[in-house]
C-alpha cells in the first residue's frame, strides 16, 4: 500500500510539472544563504523572457557545467535571448560573467524541509525501484495458492 502510494506521488508530481512546466531545484550551495540554504527545494517554473524582474530567483544553464541558480541583478534583452548578470545572495560580488540565455526556470515557491523528499522521490532509480516493488507486490497478491484439499473440518457435536 505504502509502495503504491509513493508510486501514485511520484506519477502524479511528474504529470503536473510536465503539464504546467515545472520542476523541482535543488540548492547544491550555500550562494543563495538565508533565503535557500544548501540542501533546500524550491519549484522553479519555466519563464518566458520578456517576464522576468530584477530580483527575481531563476536557474540558468551553462555549458558543461552544472546549471546555476542566482538572483537576477540586471535584465538586457537581446531578440529572442537574454542577458542576465546574477548573484548569489550570499556572495559579496556578482557572478564574474553575464549568462546569455534562450530560456531560464524561475523559483516560484520554496518547499518546506519535510517536502525536500520530493526531489529525492523523483530520481529514476527511486521510480524505477517503486516500480519494481509494486510488480512484485501485485505479482505476490495474485500468486495462485495451493488449495487446501483436506476433508472439511466438522465440528464434534455436543
């Protein structure tokens, strides 16, 4: 019951961050110290461009790096891409280099610390060992029994 239950959250968080462009980011750093400690969660929505605002929280990715996720300090918009100069909270200067972006993930919500689980429930090996447990729980309910083929059993009579 348990196995089907974290099963049915995970398929379920997936649709709806599939659905409505939403995803799960975790923060690897303490860069963005108050606001995300390292280890937090926050859902991070993708953001058209033209609807970003300094001060705003967004991840952006960087080639053959990690994405990063840093505040917006400036906004120059360039056709159909950005410029962004971002800076971690915690960081006394701004990040060395402008991200030059087609697309960013802005945090629209952090999660409480019990809901960090989430970011871990969503991993491929978690899904695929819920996966694998709720086959085998469905495979063990409907194993076929031995029957049991005694003569009935008669109670004495009094």
């Amino acid at each position: 019951m348990v196995v089907a239950a974290i099963g049915l959250v995970v398929v379920l968080a997936r649709l709806a961050g599939a659905l409505l462009g939403l995803d799960l980011v975790t923060f690897a750093t303490g860069s963005m110290t108050p606001a995300h400690p390292q280890g937090s969660v926050a859902v991070a929505q993708r953001t058209p461009l033209k609807d970003l605002r300094i001060g705003d929280v967004v991840t952006v990715d960087r080639a053959g790096r990690m994405p990063i996720t840093h505040r917006v300090i400036g906004i120059a918009l360039q056709g159909g891409r950005a410029e962004l100069r971002l800076r971690g909270d915690a960081n006394r200067m701004p990040d060395p280099a402008p991200y030059l972006v087609d697309h960013v993930e802005r945090v629209v919500a952090p999660l409480p610390p019990p809901l960090w689980v989430l970011r871990w429930a969503g991993t491929p090996q978690v899904g695929t060992g819920a996966a694998v447990l709720a086959a085998l729980a469905v495979a063990w309910a409907l194993w076929p029994r031995a029957r049991d083929t005694a003569a009935p059993r008669v109670a004495p009579s009094a």
